[in-house]
C-alpha cells in the first residue's frame, strides 16, 4: 500500500469524524432552536410582569445635586471595595465582591434593612447621574473586551477548540430558547415579540465572561496551558457571537416601533463593521507605529484611541443596535501588538476598575429587586434558570470538549471556566431591560444566575482541575495582555 494513499485516507477519516460530530453537537442544537422559534410563534403574553419603576428603570426629570452624587460614589468606592477584599479573601475573583456589594446597596438589601437611608442616599430623581457614569464605563470596558480579541487566534484554532467553541454556544442557546417558552407569557417586556424574548434568554445563556475567566486563569498559572488556551479561544468566540446576536435583537426591538427601517439597520451595521475591520484597522495601524517609534503611548495617541471608541458607540447608537457594540468591534479592530495592548490596559484600567466599573454594579443593585422574586412559583423559575445555564453552559462545552478529544477531567475544567458570567452578564442583562426586553422580575433571576454560576467557578475549578492534575498539560503558548485581563 501506498504510504501517501494511506496518510490521505487517515486525512479524510478524521475530517469525515469532524463534520459528524460537528453536525451532532452543533448543526442538532440549530435544528432544535428553529423548532423553537416556530413553536413559541402562537405564543402570547398575557401579562407582563412589573414595568420598571423608578428605583429600577432610568430616571428622567429631577435636578442634579452634585454634593449628592459625590457621596454617592464615595459611598460606593468603600463598599464595593470592603466586600471584594472580604471575598477575595476567600479565593473568590474581585468581580464577585463588586457585584455582591452593588445588590447589597440596593433596594434587597439596604433598602429593607434601612428604607430611609436608602432613600436619604438614592433618591429616585438622583440615580440618573450614576446611570450616565456607569453607561460610559460599560462603554469603555466593551472596548478592552474587543481589545483583548485577536482574530488571528481564532482563524488558527484547532478542531477542538472550534467543535467545543460552537457547542458551548447552540447548546445554551437552544436549551435557554426552549425555557422562553415557560418564561414568555409572564416574565417578557410589554410588547416584545416571542423571537427577540427568545433570542436574548439564548443568548444570554450562552455568554462567557472573557474577563474574568481570563483572569481566573493568570492567578492559577493556566494561561500558557492547552486548557487555557482552549478556554480563552472558546470564551472569545462566545462573546464575539452573543454580541453580534444581541445587536441583532436590538435592532428588531428598536425598529419595531421607532428608529431606522431594520433593513438600514442591519445593511449600516455591517458596512460600520467592515468598515472598521479594514480602513479603521490600518488607520489604528499607525498608532502602533508611532507607539512603536516612541517607545511609549502619548496622550494624543491616548485621545485618538477614545475618540475611535466613542465615535464607534456613537455611530452603532444612532443606527439602533447599541453603543457598546461599536465600542466592542473598534477594540476587535485595535492592533494587537503586546506592548500596546498593555500600554492601552495601564493607561485605561485605573480609572475603569477603580471608579467606573464600580459604579456599573451599584447602578445594576439598584436596578435589581430579589423582592421581585416572590412566591413558589417565581422562585422554580429561578432555579429552573440556574438550572439550565449551569446545564447548558457547563455540561454542553465539557461533552464537546470530550468529544474532541480531551480527558474528562480536562474536559470538565473547560465547562467550569466556561460556565462563568460575571460582568458581561450582567452588561447583557442591563441591555434587554433597558430596550424592555425582559422584565424587572426577570431580570433579578438572571442576575441571581450570573452571580451564583461566578461564585461556583473557582471552588469547582478547585475540585476537578487541582494543582496536582496541571502538571501533565503541555504548555502551548506564551504569556500575552489576557494574562493581565481587567475584571
């Protein structure tokens, strides 16, 4: 036999093995969606369960009191800061105590305890401030989110990653659009059709925190591991998808009673993005030259870089999909050299993980009502969403990943890091209560579920990938800016 005709025939086996096993896990979960969508089409609401009111909604008239609004951030700061080194004392990541501290200033908890300093503190007319603050935050820190993308490593990922990348997304996905069918008739957004409810309850499902699993993963030396690797590549894809899906369902909630026609949406979206990914990136290219030449980042370089990524927001804003999207796709255009992308995080991480983030999960407290959650009923709701994210999310990307090849135990590491939510979850969620997607009830479940699937990731990490299996990994690649990742 011919050596060469064998190698081609050992070729062909493993591509047919991978398209059979990507139809399964893959091209099934798709099928199943569709079956969804048409399904839940004779779907009504008949209720929509809680319009936001004016301790969750944004605020609209009132009169801005500075000295209010400082002692409102000062306030923050120290509480946000006490809770996360209190958790982070417990191995728990700096997210966890920030998101904990913000529900804690809200009305579940200081507004039950104390009633009248939290209305002395956050009167309604005065949170409009905080909101603005933290919406320019969750702008920039979309941007770093795109900035530590590298489509170079995407486009070169192997199998594995891309078999276990799409799974941990089609699963969730068709797992959390067949739970909108329960969801729908009660706990949807006043006049928001059964496809958009869906759309977002998949997608949300399907978000990865990059971030922070980033993060999770320099504190334990993981990064440079074929599980880090592999974790990163998967959570990248992730959230580059649920954005793009989330700019999609913006779009259609906009367009159906305001706005651009959706066919103008949706052509000037994808124009802004190839615009950006080609012209704008070889124009960002020559920042990284003049970085290069210099040696270091100038503050007119600096500005350029902001002006990029509001200019993007701005441009996304007006055409009906959302700012931080174009935020997030000027920061996917950035160029990735180490250096800057470092030089980029030190100069904007301070003010973002010291004042501004902080400020998005005080906003997001005060926007959360676990009270909402009342009676049997709503809390089997809550757990049947806890439910199915954990099963979804954990369960789909730890099959695919064994699937393709790893060990069980690799393979279940893979589904705990992918399992974490965080802050992009809670950015997502921020998103369909604001466009009136979901309702404030809802929201507060599937804030309970981005807090307790973080919470439950470093414990679990502990228990199926512990120091002593990390030593039989290769270490593949070299350390980058992701081993440095903001919250």
């Amino acid at each position: 036999m011919n050596p060469s005709d064998a190698t081609e025939r050992d070729a062909r086996r493993r591509k047919g093995g991978f398209a059979r096993r990507y139809l399964l896990l893959v091209g099934v979960p798709l099928a199943g969606l569709v079956m969804v969508l048409t399904v839940g089409a004779s779907v009504h609401a008949v209720v929509a369960s809680g319009k936001p009111d004016a301790a969750v909604g944004s605020q609209g008239a009132g009169t801005f009191v500075l000295s209010l609004l400082l002692l409102q951030v000062t306030v923050i700061l120290l509480v946000v800061r006490g809770v996360s080194a209190l958790l982070g004392g417990l191995g728990q990541p700096r997210v966890v105590g920030e998101m904990v501290a913000g529900i804690m200033l809200g009305p579940s908890l200081l507004g039950s305890l104390a009633p009248g300093v939290y209305q002395a503190l956050f009167p309604a007319f005065s949170l409009r401030g905080l909101e603005v603050l933290s919406q320019l935050g969750t702008v920039l820190f979309m941007f770093i989110v795109g900035l530590e993308v590298d489509p170079s490593k995407l486009r070169g990922c192997a199998h594995a990653a891309v078999l276990t990348s799409h799974a941990s997304i089609t699963a969730p996905f068709l797992l959390g659009s067949s739970l909108a069918l329960i969801l729908y008739p009660s706990l949807a957004g006043p006049g928001v059709g059964f496809a958009q409810f869906a759309l977002f309850v998949g997608a949300a499902m399907s978000v990865t925190a990059f971030p922070v699993l980033a993060r999770i993963l320099a504190e334990r030396q993981l990064v440079a591991t074929r599980l880090g690797s592999m974790a990163l590549t998967c959570a990248a894809v992730d959230d580059v998808t649920a954005w793009c899906i989330l700019a999609a369902v913006a779009a259609l909630a906009r367009t159906t009673s305001e706005g651009l026609p959706i066919w103008l949406t949706a052509v000037g979206t994808v124009a802004f993005a190839a615009l950006v990914l080609t012209v704008g990136q070889r124009a960002f290219a020559r920042i990284a030259a003049e970085f290069d030449r210099r040696g270091r980042l100038t503050t007119d370089m600096t500005a350029l870089v902001i002006v990029a990524l509001l200019g993007g927001a701005w441009v996304t804003e007006r055409l009906g999909v959302h700012g931080l999207f174009g935020a997030f796709i000027v920061g996917v255009a950035m160029p990735k050299t180490p250096a800057l992308v470092r030089a980029l995080l030190d100069r904007f991480e301070d003010i973002l993980l010291a004042l501004l983030l902080p400020l998005f999960f005080a906003s997001t407290g005060l926007r959360t009502r676990l009270g909402l959650i009342e009676g049997r009923g709503l809390w089997v709701v809550c757990a049947a969403v806890v439910a199915v994210a954990i099963a979804g999310k954990l369960g789909g990307s730890a099959v695919a990943a064994r699937v393709s090849g790893l060990g069980w135990r690799e393979s279940a590491a893979v589904g705990v890091l992918m399992n974490t939510r965080g802050l992009i979850e809670l950015v997502f969620l921020n998103v369909g209560l604001d466009l009136g997607i979901i309702s404030p009830a809802l929201f507060a479940i599937m804030v309970t579920m981005a807090l307790i699937t973080t919470v439950m990731t470093t414990p679990l990490l502990a228990v199926v990938w512990p120091p002593a299996a990390r030593v039989s990994v290769t270490r593949i690649v070299g350390h980058g800016s992701t081993a440095e990742a903001v919250t």
